[in-house]
C-alpha cells in the first residue's frame, strides 16, 4: 500500500472525522485538509519523511498529513492511549450502535457489523460465534507469542486493543476497504480481509471465517506491528506475507507454526517452480498489489520465509531485529533492501531460491507432509455472499452437464441463495435454494446449461455469481417465484 498517495490522505482523514476526538489529552495539531478545512487534533508525532508527518492519535489511528499542511502545534504531552471500552464507543459510533455485537478481552476487542435486525434465534446465534472468534483471537495470540519468544523478537507491550472487525455483509465490507484503503493495492471484490497499518484494524468479511483461515494470516500482521515493527516502515511484503502464510491454517484448531511445512503452500510452489524471480519480491512490493500476480507471490513469500526460518535461523533473528529497526516512514531503494537481504543472510538472492526446491522436498519428507490436493477432484470452489459452492462441469459431446453442492457460511441466519453458472461459450443455468440453515449444505442438482443468444455452447472457462438473502426476505420469496434478476 503506497501511504504517501493523495486518495490514502483523504480516506483516512475521512475516517478520523467521522470519529472524532471527545476526551483524549495529547499534543494539539491544527492542520488543513484538502477541502481547505482547518482540523484540530490530539496525537502523537511518529515520524516525518518524504514531506509528510504521521499522527498517531489517541485510538491508534495514524493520520498522514502534509507536513505542510500542519499551521499549529501546541505541546500538551502524548495521547492517553484508548481503552476497550473507549473502542466499543467508537465502533458504535462508526457503524452505527444498533448494528454491532461485541467480544472483549483486556486487550481485544471483537466485533460483529451485522446486515440487519436479527431474531431471538439469531441473537443466541451471534453471541455463539463471537465467543468461537474471540477464543481463536485468543490461541492466535498464544501461538503467536510462543513462536516470538522462540525466535527473540524485539517484543513490546500493546499500547492500544486488537481490533478485529467482522462484517456479515460482502457490501459493507468493500465499502469500508475502499475507505480504508483508498482504493489502493487489491481490488475490495478480490479481498477477504486485511490489516489496515493506518487504522491499526483488521477487518474481514463473515465468510472467510468458515475456517477462520483468513482471520488468522491477517491478525499475525497486527501482532507483528503492535508488538515488534513500528506502524508505517519500510519492512518488505514478501516478509510480512511470508510469516502471515507460515501461520496459516486448514481449520479452527491452529497446529501451524512458520517452521512447519504448510502442505497447500509447497504443493503449489513446486507447481509455480522458478517462475517468480525472489530477487524481483524482494526489490520491490508491485506483485503484491496487483491482482494477476498476488497469489504466485504469496506462495514464493511463503516459501522464502520458511526456506529461511528452517535453515538460516541466527540470521533470520538478526534480519527481524533489523526490520524492527526501521523507522516510520522511512522508504527503502531496491538496491538497498537488496543489500540488506544478502548481507543479512550472507548469500545472494539468486543461489538462495536455486537451493529451495531441494530443500523444500527435503522438507517435505522430513515432516512427513502429505502433498495431496484434499479438495474434491474434479469440483472447482467458489465463495461470495456468504455462499461456498463446489462446482462441477463436465462436456459430453455438444452438451454439458453441472452440478454440485453449497454451504450456508452464515453462522447467524437461515439464507436462501441463488447460483449462477455462465461459460464463455455462452451457456447459463441457475439455481434457487431456499432456506440452508447455518452451516449445512444443499445440493445443486445436475443441469444442462441453455444456450443464450445464438452461441453454440460448450467453452474452455466457468464462472459462477452467488447471491443470498435472509430465509424470510422479500427477495427470497421473489427468487422462490422465480422471479430471478435479469441474466
């Protein structure tokens, strides 16, 4: 995420008016907005780079602001730092009191955006989920710990609470990444979740917490830069996603620690083998930031972190001490995070990733890993709206045949939900299923898609549009008519 970009300003600045600052005791900044507005704040300066100060306020937001924009600051000492308590206010007044459900610990706080009213059931239900999230808060918080003590991390203690924000609604999500984000890096359709380094959030949508995978790979993110990295540095992506997948997990039950080999992550980096060149991640972020090149870089990420954690521990630690180093701010040429790297680990990048295959099988073997796809052969997954979909297509002659199953990752609502296939042979079909209870599973029976607009069918690709509304909607009873969207 580049922070120095105009449309990050004013996002973020949106969001610190919408919040505002009723009873924090800080340095006092006036500065002027892009509007030409003068606002008052309470922060802490963190730093100042590149014609621009970073403010700290007193709910852990960073606000960047041209340093030029700054026309008064009265010292009157640090920002008490917020409390939960404070937090759930603020959240209440973000999106709105009678939307939000809250779990609380001293030092965490989960919370529950939900897309509407819920019944007496759906209540009982929510507060079953928040309580299953926030004891995953918890364990992650463990493993986390137990994995920086290990490796001797520069710890520090929280200064603020862990936010974790889980929006039911798809929608509500993409609008508040936009914000959050400004529209910068991945596109908000293409995110499950994210940690934001200004807001100091984590934020993901209702149905990537199915396996809690998501949540997981981004509140390491959030302990890494509460606890060891400052906010805002230069510390380089294929390290910050390469620790994040080293902790992923397949379930609720974390196992997984970065020194593991992660079975889904090696299968698929010895698939990718040497098409992505180390040297380019570790010179710059852009693959990370773009939607087409994003998940082979993740996967080389994975296996650069583990290559190194495994083999090259002594420099590892070295090379994290270094990273927490790094000021607010600061920005790194490629030449010198590529100096960094080879001086740190005393080789170059090049005979590094020459050796990773081999030792990655090594690896393989020696933990015993099963590299075996566990998904259904033949099916391909999809997940939007709260729906996931295993889908099967299969061409028999001139005709094709699909089929397969949805789930309800609705932990809250009973959800009636309508599939969509389309190939790029212009063939359609579609599927109502009414009212899944939370958690089970339907099945969508075999089909042969129509052909639209005179095409002749059959294609190379599949794609797949799910949509869901509340059991007992209007929209429901109107899919149940069927009285479906224009195709």
């Amino acid at each position: 995420m580049q922070i120095f970009n105009r449309n990050l300003f004013a996002a973020t600045a949106l969001l610190i008016v919408i919040l505002g600052c009723d009873f924090c005791i800080a340095d006092e900044f006036i500065y002027v907005d892009e509007a030409g507005d003068r606002i008052t704040t309470q922060a802490r300066l963190i730093g100042t780079r590149q014609g621009f100060s970073a403010l700290e306020r007193w709910d852990g937001q960073v606000q960047i602001v041209p340093t030029s924009a700054i026309v008064d600051r009265k010292p009157t000492g640090d920002p008490d730092p917020i409390d939960v308590a404070g937090m759930k206010d603020v959240m209440g007044k973000l999106f709105g009191e009678e939307k939000v459900r809250f779990q609380e610990t001293a030092h965490s706080l989960v919370v529950l955006v939900l897309d509407g009213e819920l019944d007496k059931t759906g209540e009982s239900r929510s507060r079953l989920f928040l309580k299953q999230a926030g004891t995953f808060n918890q364990n992650i918080e463990n493993i986390f710990m137990r994995y920086a003590k290990q490796m001797r991390f520069p710890l520090r203690d929280l200064r603020y609470p862990l936010v974790l924000i889980i929006f039911e609604s798809d929608a509500a999500f993409e609008d508040y990444t936009q914000l959050a984000t400004g529209n910068q890096g991945l596109s908000a359709t293409n995110i499950l979740g994210f940690y934001s380094n200004l807001t100091n959030w984590l934020a993901v949508r209702m149905s990537s917490c199915d396996t809690f995978e998501v949540p997981l790979h981004e509140a390491i993110h959030q302990h890494m830069y509460n606890r060891v990295f400052q906010r805002l540095s230069a510390v380089p992506k294929w390290f910050d996603e390469g620790i994040a997948t080293g902790f992923e997990s397949d379930g609720k039950t974390i196992r997984v620690s970065p020194q593991m080999v992660n079975s889904r992550y090696a299968r698929q980096t010895l698939q990718i083998a040497d098409s992505v060149d180390w040297k380019v991640l570790v010179a710059n972020d852009v693959a990370f930031t773009t939607d087409i090149l994003a998940g082979e870089a993740y996967t080389s990420a994975w296996c650069m972190h583990w290559m190194l954690v495994s083999t090259q521990k002594e420099e590892y630690q070295k090379f994290v001490q270094h990273l927490a180093s790094l000021e607010p701010l600061q920005i790194l040429t490629p030449e010198e995070r590529i100096t960094a790297f080879e001086a740190a680990f005393g080789t170059e990048i090049a005979t590094l990733q020459g050796g990773s295959t081999e030792a990655l099988r090594q690896g393989v073997r020696r933990q015993k890993v099963n590299l075996n796809d566990p998904r259904t052969p033949g099916f391909a997954e999809f997940s939007q709206s709260l729906g996931i979909a295993q889908i099967r297509a299969v061409q028999n002659g001139v005709s094709t045949r699909v089929d397969g199953k949805l789930k309800n990752g609705s932990p809250l609502r009973n959800m009636t939900f309508l599939v969509v296939y389309e190939s790029d042979g212009g063939e359609i079909a579609h599927w109502v299923v009414a009212d899944i209870a939370p958690g089970k599973s339907a099945p969508l029976n075999v089909q042969t898609p129509r052909r639209v607009n005179g095409s002749f069918g059959g294609g190379n690709r599949f794609s797949i549009r799910i949509l869901s509304a509340p059991a007992e909607s209007k929209t429901a009873e109107e899919w149940n008519a069927g009285r479906i969207p224009q195709e």
